[in-house]
C-alpha cells in the first residue's frame, strides 16, 4: 500500500479510504482530490511572501 501512496502522491490512509470507496459504490476510478493548494497559494502571494518561507 506505501508504494502506491507514494506513486500516487497521497497518504496510505487515502488509498485505503479509495479501495473502501470503491468497495461500496463499485467505482474504481480515483476520486477527484478537493484541497486548497489554490487558495492557499492565493493567500501566500497576497501576503507578499515565497511558498518557501511558509513551510
């Protein structure tokens, strides 16, 4: 399961979260990941500061 999360991007936890969710609605495709990266991003360069800094 590590090697897939790894390869993948995600954490362990979220490819079983995945196989559970396709254990019950029959789907296999990954679900569309829904996060703030955007957001985020937005306010880091509204603040005026690098995404380095922010780490």
């Amino acid at each position: 399961m590590r090697a897939v999360a790894e390869t993948v991007g995600v954490s362990e936890r979220t490819v079983w979260r995945w196989l559970e969710q396709a254990k019950t609605t029959g789907q296999v495709e990954a679900p569309v990941r829904q996060g703030h990266a955007d957001g985020v991003g937005r306010g880091v360069g509204a603040a005026g500061r690098g995404g380095r800094e922010c780490r």
